[in-house]
C-alpha cells in the first residue's frame, strides 16, 4: 500500500511549516526540510507536540548542488517510500527596487534557489518519487505579471519554475509515468519572506496550509495544473 510520506522543503516556518502542519493532522507522515538543525528540531517539537509523526529532518540547502545531492542520497536511504514532495522554500529576491535597477548578483541568486535547486532536488527525487505513484507540489506565484506587483528576480525566477513543472507535467503524461506535477500560487500570506505584512487580502500560514492540504487529499489529478488558492490583490 501507498504510504503517504511527504518531504516539505522550507518546512521550519512560514507557509512550508504550515503545510507540514496540516498535512500531518490529516495523517501523513512528515519529513521536514531545512537548513539548520536548531530550527528544524524547533519544528519537530512543535509539531511533535501536536501528535504528528514527524520522521525526521534532512538539510537541504536549495543553493549548494553538493548539498543537494548528499540529501538525496540521505532520502535513498531513509526515506525509500517517498510519495509526495512539497517544492515549498523560497527566497524573495529585492522586492524594493524596480526591474531596471535589480542587481545581477540578487537576479542570480534568487533564481538559483527558486529554480536552479529546485529544479535539480526534483529531478534527482524523480525516481524515487516515481516508484512510489508519488506527486510533487510546487509553491508558487503566477507567471503572468501583475501590474501592481512585479519585483523581477522573484517572478522571473517563479516563471522558471512554473515552467518546469508544465514541461514536466507533459512529459510524465506522455510517458505514462505514475508521477504527477502540479503547482500552487498560496495568495499573499503573511510570513517573514513579505516582513509579515497582514494587508487586506493577506492570509495566515494555518488557512493557507490547510487549504493546501485539503488540495493536496482531494483525491483529484492535478497533473500540470496551477491553482490559486487566493489571488495577488491590489494593496490599497
Ligand atoms: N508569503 C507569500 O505571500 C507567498 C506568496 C506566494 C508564494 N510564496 C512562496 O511560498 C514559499 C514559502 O515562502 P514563505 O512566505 O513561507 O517564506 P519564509 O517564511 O521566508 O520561509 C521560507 C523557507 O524557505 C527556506 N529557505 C530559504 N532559502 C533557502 C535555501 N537557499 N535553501 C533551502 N531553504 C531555503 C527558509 O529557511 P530558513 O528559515 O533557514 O531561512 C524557510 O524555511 C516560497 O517559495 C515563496 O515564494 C509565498
């Protein structure tokens, strides 16, 4: 039997721990992936405390390829029944500048956490994740750019990966792999990424984890889908 056993990257806070949260309220069992022991052993207790069968932490810093791969491997080893991974941590590049005046070193950075790890840890879980009928959930926001919001790093980084999964989406389809790829816009949420802004039409991370749970265990494929749970709304 399909056993569910999620890896929520970024799971230590914000909208990543949320999901943990929920997901392992509803019955999954939760690996938590951060980059730094005390705040992933911080979550483990919390989220120990509520019952849930957290099975454990694995550092997995999006930035450092080497890292990567040794979280792999550590996944291979204790975690073989792998079925859903969550592609929740993100960085928010300089949301204060316009487009003109990002930095190149800003640019680089943020897309290479919120693609180029990204990409790289989903590609190498694939095979794990396949042999388990697995799914995996990216966290996201609209390609599409806004006219109000448009801080260039981030979204050209979240296109890139909004990419990913639709490339991905159709090619598991036009394999026949047991895989599915889908992703997720939260809707403004207040968290440290946005200074915990709680503007109207901002929502917490306990709505937001538990509208994504109740998504995630709808029992519905979503291959290739983006779904918004709220939408960007215009700060008055
Ligand atoms: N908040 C929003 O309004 C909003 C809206 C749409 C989409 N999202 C997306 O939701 C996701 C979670 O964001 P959030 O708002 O919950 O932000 P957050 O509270 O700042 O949490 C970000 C998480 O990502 C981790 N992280 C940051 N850089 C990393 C790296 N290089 N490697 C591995 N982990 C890293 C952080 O770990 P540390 O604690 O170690 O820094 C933290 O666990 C992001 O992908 C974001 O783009 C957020």
């Amino acid at each position: 039997m399909k056993e569910r056993l999620v890896l929520v990257t970024g799971a230590n806070k914000g909208i990543g721990f949320g999901v943990a949260k929920h997901l392992g309220l509803s019955g999954w069992k939760v690996v938590i992936g951060a980059r730094n022991e005390e705040r992933a052993d911080q979550a483990i207790s919390e989220l120990t405390s509520l019952g849930i069968d957290v099975q454990g932490w694995v550092n997995i810093e999006l930035a450092d390829l080497k890292n990567l791969e040794q979280a792999v491997e550590v996944i291979k080893e204790k975690y073989p029944r792998l079925s859903l991974l969550v592609n929740n941590a993100g960085i928010p590049g300089d949301m204060s500048v316009d487009g003109e005046h990002t930095e190149m070193d800003v640019v680089k950075e943020t897309v290479n956490v919120n693609y180029i790890g990204t990409f790289a840890l989903t590609k190498m879980l694939i095979p794990i994740l396949e042999k388990n009928d697995g799914r995996i959930v990216n966290v996201t926001v609209p390609s599409e750019v806004s006219s109000y919001w448009h801080p260039l790093a981030y979204v050209a980084s979240k296109a890139a990966q909004n990419a990913m999964m639709g490339v991905l989406a159709m090619e598991f389809q036009q394999a026949g792999k047991s895989l599915e790829i889908f992703s997720v816009h939260p809707g403004p949420t207040t968290t440290d990424l946005n200074g915990n802004m709680k503007l109207p039409g901002f929502h917490d991370i306990e709505t937001v984890g538990q509208k994504m749970t109740e998504l995630i265990n709808d029992g519905q494929n979503h291959q290739g889908e983006f779904i918004e749970l709220y939408p960007i709304v215009k700060e008055d």
